[in-house]
C-alpha cells in the first residue's frame, strides 16, 4: 500500500471564493495559490454593485430566491436558490465581522440598494461602487494575519495529480519552475472566463484555469453555454474593457447608432430591457456596420462626473467626455454560469477535489445571474465547503507529477485568435453554422503542446460544444437560428473531457482543421 503524507488542503485562487474557504477553514493549515500578487487579478476586486441580502423588513429569503429563479429562466435548481438565500444574511454578518465597512445609513442600518429583476432593496454595498475593492482589502487583511494560511503569490496551478481518482496534489509553476503540492485536498477557486473572449470586463487571466484543470483530472462541466454579456462595455481601446453600469441606463441615458437612430426605443422597458435582450439588440446593430453609444447628454449633461466619477475618468483617458459626448459602448463577456459541477458541499465529482466561486456550477444561476448573487455565492458556498472539509484526513498518497514540462514559446497571436474566434462565433448571437466553425478550430488547438493554447481551447470547446447542442435559446444563451426556449431544453446540461477528446463529428461539424492565420 502507498504511504501516506501529511499534507494542507491547497486552494487554487486567492479572490472571494478562495480567500472565504481560507478563512473559514482557520485553524487548519491552507495553502492559497495566486499568479498574481494579493489582490491583483481578482474579479472580486471590480465588483461594483454588491451582493444580495434578503435583510430589509419587507424582504426574505423565498422572495430573494424567487428573483434568482426567475432570472435562472427554467433551470436554476431550486434547493440550492433557497438555502444560498436563506444563508445571505449571515454571510453578511460574517463580512462584517472580518472588517468590511459596508455604507449604512444615518441612523446606523445598512444601506440597502436596488438592482435590476431584484423585486426589493437588497444590495449592501461599500465605498459607493467600490464594493469588491472593500470587501478585499479586509479579506487580504484577514488572511494575512490568521497563522494557519500560507499565501504563496507568483503561483499558477498548470495540473492536478491524481492517485486512483482521487485528487492528491496539485502541480504549480512558479518563477518559471514546476513543483508538485501534495494536498490533503483540493478546493479550485480560480473565477470566470471572459478572457476567453476578444471583449471582456473580466481581468485577463479569467480564462477558465481551473475548469480546464477539473476537466482533465475527469470532473463533470455544467451549463457551460452560459455566458452573461454586459451590454454596455466602454470601447475605449483597453483591454479588459471597462464597464458604463447599468446605474446610467437606470439614470435616463439612452442608445443610439452612428445614424442618431434610438434603435432600442420600441423594445418592452427599451434600455432598461434586460441584460441579454439590450446585449443582442447592441450585437445586431454592430453586426449591421454600425457604431453604438450610450448618450446620457440629454439625461445628464454636466452632471455626469459627479453621478458617474469612475466612468467620467475612464471615458476622459480615452479622450471622451460624457456630458458632450456619446460614450461608444459594444457587450463584452461578462459572468460564466456555467463551470465544474458541484453538489450542494461544494464537491466535483472526482474525489478530493472541491470547487468554489465562479468556477463552479451549483445551479443557483442556471441560466442567467441574478445581479449582486456571485460575490453572495463565493461566501456561503466558502461557509460550505470549509464544514464540509472539516472531516477530510490531513494526509495523503505522495502526488506524482501530472504533466509533461514544455518549453515556454510565443503563444500571443494564437491567443488573439482564438478570443476572436470566441466573441464571433459563441457570443451574443450563435448559430450551427458558427458554432461548427469554432468547435473545429478549438478543438484542433484543445490539442496544442503549448498548455497554454490548449487549455484555452478546451473550456472554450466545451462551452462551444454544449452551445451547438443545446438547440433553442435561453437565458444567457442565444441562437438566431432557434430563437425560442424549449420546454424539451428546461433543463442543465453536462460534460466531461470524454465527450471532448477527439471531437470531429459533432452534429455533423467538420472533422478539426487549423484556423485561417488571414
Ligand atoms: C467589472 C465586474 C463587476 C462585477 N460586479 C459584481 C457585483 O457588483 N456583484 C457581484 O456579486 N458580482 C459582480 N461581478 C462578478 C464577481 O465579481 C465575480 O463573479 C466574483 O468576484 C468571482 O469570485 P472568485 O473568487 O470566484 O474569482 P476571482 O475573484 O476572479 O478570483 C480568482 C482567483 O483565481 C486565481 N487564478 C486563476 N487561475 C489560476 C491558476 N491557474 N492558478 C492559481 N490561481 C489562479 C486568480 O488570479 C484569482 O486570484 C462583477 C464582475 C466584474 C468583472
């Protein structure tokens, strides 16, 4: 029999999800990766709005769950909308408790704000919109100064190593170097994957690391076809693109084309129509040659930079000033509801192995993402699955490396492709003939040398894929060829590596080709 080590749990990923499992955990010893320095690279830290609490007097948890289902459009799982709802309010006492200042009113009650499809005041937010920055810095603070976690920065996950299915190590690189991490387990915290699109509001390294690393230790996807796009990101030639909130639709401004028309104001609630609805009347106008701006001149005028102040000095670096300009605006990749399926603990379905935050798939979003509930998600999902570790033996099989080192090489130009690729052919509007396209391009570099490309190509395969098969249109997920939601369809969808390695025939998808360089 192997021998066994004694060995922390690792979590991969150092943004809310990661950080809450670390913290809750205490005083049992974690080791937390993060590529980046602390704080840095973390969707967490953009978050604007805030996060969803059933708190005020005429709220509750069943009407905050009932709002997460409506928007989950037919196949949230109902469960888990409840008891993540229910689990809100002391989540935000467990924030509070770590030292976030969320803003209150004057007679000391917490501030409650309104978000689209909430049905009541529901949003605690922080410093105005700087909610995630807030909620980080306490988070860092916390995590810093609690002995039992060990933060290692430079760090990126490249593999998980497994023993008999189970989960036993993780392999990272760090300055340039690969070492192996035995763990007594593993909880993958690593956020979305907007980087894998051409327009994203997302930090760059939110390419679906720690889908990809799940997928090839044998773990099942879920709903990987959807993708919530933002409609008004800022073209302001940055990439990730900075975001116009709603907050300035919701303040009068209006959308226009490079004609002047208001193509929008037809449509039922016209800009305030939701998300997915105002992000495919954008793409449509865009596909038909046409330049989009979100104009609050009229609205707002000179009092745009007091309203908006991030927005103004984000417009103004890109020489635009919106109290006389219109702001050019296109949807950007924006939130995945989709990731590695988990049960209501938090566990894949591969042993040892646990998903938290955005890279997981619990069913609470199905569809489409209900505001404010993502950061809520990471923390009470973090509560979770630290009890549900609780149990777990401190040691472990040695790990054996997983995967073969390969020389570091340019991989930019295939990058820029293959997120091209992505916001073409499996972004707002999909269709078969797009999505076969891309299936055959991704597929052929799912199996690239460079872990890089391949990884990439393999969550945008899985997400093409599950979109190719999935023929109607739902939530996030839109097909200008099945424009309607079908009853048939009112129901998740999963994947697994064996249903990707080797794909060339998929619906009749030509077999894998290389993709024009043109
Ligand atoms: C602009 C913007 C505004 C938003 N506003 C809101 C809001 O108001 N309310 C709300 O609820 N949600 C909001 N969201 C969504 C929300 O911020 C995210 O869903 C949430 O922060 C995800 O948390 P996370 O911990 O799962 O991921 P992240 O916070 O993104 O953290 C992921 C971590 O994993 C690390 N990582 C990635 N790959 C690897 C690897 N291979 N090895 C090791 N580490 C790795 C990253 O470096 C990072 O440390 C917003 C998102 C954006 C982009």
């Amino acid at each position: 029999m192997a021998a066994r080590i004694q060995a922390p749990i690792v979590i991969v990923g150092a943004g809310i999800a990661g950080l809450s499992v670390a913290l809750d955990l205490a005083p049992r010893p974690v080791v937390v990766l993060t590529p980046s320095p602390l704080g840095k690279g973390v969707a967490t830290g953009w978050a604007q709005g805030g996060i969803a609490a059933a708190i005020g007097e005429n709220d509750s948890p069943a009407l905050h769950a009932e709002d997460t289902l409506k928007a989950a459009a037919g196949i949230g799982d109902p469960t888990i909308a409840e008891r993540v709802a229910a689990a809100a309010p002391a989540a935000i006492e467990r924030l509070i408790a770590r030292g976030v200042a969320f803003d209150r009113k004057a007679d000391g009650s917490l501030a409650l704000g309104l978000e689209a499809a909430h049905c009541r005041n529901r949003i605690v937010h922080a410093g105005g919109d700087a909610t995630g920055a807030v909620v980080m810095a306490a988070l860092i603070e916390r995590a810093r100064g609690t002995p039992s976690i060990s933060l290692v920065e430079g760090a990126r996950a490249v593999a998980l190593c497994t023993t008999d299915g189970r989960v036993t190590g993780v392999e990272i690189e760090r300055d340039g170097r690969r070492s192996v991490l035995a763990a007594a387990a593993v909880v993958l915290a690593t956020g979305g994957a907007g980087g894998l699109y051409a327009n994203t509001t997302n930090p760059l390294g939110a390419v679906g690391a720690g889908i990809a690393l799940a997928a090839r230790a044998g773990a099942e996807l879920r709903d990987m076809e959807f993708v919530q796009f933002h409609p008004t990101a800022i073209v302001a030639g940055r990439d990730p693109m900075p975001l116009a909130s709603e907050a300035v639709r919701g303040e009068g401004a209006i959308l226009i084309n490079d004609r002047g028309e208001r193509f929008m104001a037809d449509v039922p609630g016209a800009e305030l129509a939701p998300r997915d609805v105002v992000a495919r009347d954008i793409a449509r106008e865009i596909a038909a040659g046409r330049t989009v701006f979100l104009d609050a001149r009229q609205a707002l005028g000179a009092k745009f930079a007091a309203r908006f102040p991030s927005v103004t000095a984000l417009c103004r670096e890109a020489g635009i000033d919106p109290s006389v300009d219109a702001i050019p605006v296109r949807p950007a990749a924006h939130y995945h509801m989709g990731g590695v399926a988990v049960d209501g603990r938090g566990r894949t379905t591969v042993a040892g192995l646990w998903a938290c935050g955005e890279v997981s798939a619990t069913g609470l979003h199905g569809a489409n993402r209900l505001a404010s509930n993502s950061l809520l998600e990471g923390i009470v999902y973090g509560r979770w699955i630290a009890e549900d570790l609780a149990g777990t033996p401190a040691d472990t099989v040695a790990p054996r490396p997983a995967i073969a080192t390969t020389a570091a090489s340019d991989t930019a130009n295939t990058l820029r492709e293959l997120r091209q690729l992505m916001t073409n052919h499996v972004g707002v509007v999909r269709d078969n003939d797009g999505l076969r396209d891309a299936i055959a391009h991704l597929a052929y570099d799912a199996g690239d040398p460079r872990p890089a490309i391949a990884d990439r190509a393999l969550v945008g395969l899985a997400i093409a894929v599950s979109a190719h098969r999935r023929v109607e249109s739902r939530g996030g997920h839109y097909r200008s060829d099945h424009p309607m939601a079908l009853d048939t369809w009112a129901k998740p969808s999963r994947i697994t590596l064996a249903d990707l390695t080797g794909i060339a025939e998929i619906g009749g998808c030509v077999a894998p080709r290389r993709r024009a360089t043109a």
